[in-house]
C-alpha cells in the first residue's frame, strides 16, 4: 500500500510527530512519500530523517533556495 504525506512544511523540529508517523508506516512495510509545500528545518535533521532515508521520500513544491532567490531578486 503507498501513503501521502501531505504537510505544509517538512521537516519541523517542533513537529516530530509527523516523522514518527512517516517511521511507524515505513517500519509496517508501505511505501511512503511526502509532499511539501515548502522544505523545512534541514539543518536540525532527526536521526530517522538519515536512517530511513527520508530525503528520497520528500518532493517539494516550492524549495527554499528558490523562493530566497525570487526574494533577492526582488529586493
């Protein structure tokens, strides 16, 4: 069985819950994926973030860097 996980921001250091879901339903076997709008704390990664390889289960809509480099451009 495939699940989405569909969230505004990932990964949140204030949200582990959502990590541990991810976890719990790779540990029972399915397959799981994870759509962002917008990537979250990847400089404070959970140690399940890098041992379930979490980073090649996320796609993001809109990534950070390219939102900064819109905002620059901008400024």
């Amino acid at each position: 069985m495939k699940i989405l996980f569909f969230c505004i921001r990932f990964p949140l250091a204030s949200e582990t819950f959502v990590l541990n879901q991810v976890v719990s339903f790779i540990k029972m076997g399915y397959e799981v994926s994870i759509l962002s709008v917008y990537s979250g704390d990847l400089d404070k990664l959970h140690s399940d973030y890098i041992n379930y390889d979490i980073a090649n289960k996320v796609s993001y809509i809109f990534e950070k860097r390219f939102i900064q480099l819109k905002i620059n451009f901008i400024n």
